[in-house]
C-alpha cells in the first residue's frame, strides 16, 4: 500500500485548478474594459458609410443636406424652404451619440455644420475633415468631399 502522504490526489489538483481560475477571473475583472481603439474605428467606420448614405440619397433626391454635429455626436437634417428638418431616412434622421469619440473640426471646433447641396458639392467650397477623438488619445480623420467620404489613418 501507499503511504497517505506519498502526493496529491485528483481531487486535490482539481480543486487548485479551480481556486486558480477564479482567481484569474476576480483580477481579469478588475481591471476593467481596456480601449484599444476599437470602439472610435467602429464610430469613425459608421461615421463615413452614413455620410456616404447621405450623399447617396442627395444624389436621388436632389435635396439639400447638413451634416450637424456637437460634443454628443452626429445627426443629419434636409432643407425645406428655409427651415432645417430632421432627414427623412430614418436611419440618418436620428441623433446618434458617439460616446467616448468626440468629433472636432481642424479648427477644434466641437460642434458644426457641413452643408451639401443638391449637386453634390459643399456649400462651403471645401471638403470637411473631422477628427473624431477617443477618451483614451487616440484619434482617426474621416474626409468628406460631399460625393464620398473616407476614413484616413492618422499616425
């Protein structure tokens, strides 16, 4: 027979294992959400296909679009006779938040207007250039022409 202190039963290593793996979970669990920047690359991807959705529709319908934003995030209104109206797509008619991505024009501007008009070119005459900036430092530039919007890597 085997002497009861000859090693460690199965039940004993499993136990250990177990006390192992909550205590990794507790410490995994208090650290907290890390942002790696995936949440201001999903902002900036959505940012750039609904300004893309706006241009597509002023180019259906001829109206004149405003790309309005503000340090709680974005909304899209149509010109109708001299009064602003929220857009008549649903999807771009809502406000949409964009916590922890706060957009800024290159002035620094935290809150604007971008205007398109029925042609397709910005009443402004340049194109727009938004930063959108994380809480954490991280920033991405998404570019506007009025026709096509793009996201461009900043270093």
């Amino acid at each position: 027979m085997r002497a009861r202190d000859a090693g460690v039963t199965l039940v004993e290593v499993l136990v250990v294992l177990v006390l192992i793996g909550v205590m990794a979970g507790a410490v995994g669990l208090s650290l907290g959400p890390v942002d790696r920047g995936d949440a201001l690359q999903r902002e900036a991807t959505l940012l750039a296909a609904r300004l893309n959705r706006a241009a597509d529709e002023t180019l259906l319908t001829g109206d004149v679009v405003a790309f309005v934003w503000d340090a709680d995030g974005y909304r899209f209104e149509v010109q109708r006779g001299a009064d602003w109206q929220p857009h008549p797509v649903a999807l771009l008619a809502e406000p949409h938040a964009t916590p922890g991505a706060r957009p800024t024009d290159p002035d620094g501007a935290a809150e604007g207007r971008f205007v398109v008009d029925g042609d397709l070119l910005p009443v402004t005459g340049a194109p727009l250039a938004l930063t959108l900036r994380a809480d954490s430092g991280l920033e991405t530039l998404i570019r506007f022409d009025g026709v096509n919007a793009v996201q461009v890597d900043t270093p």
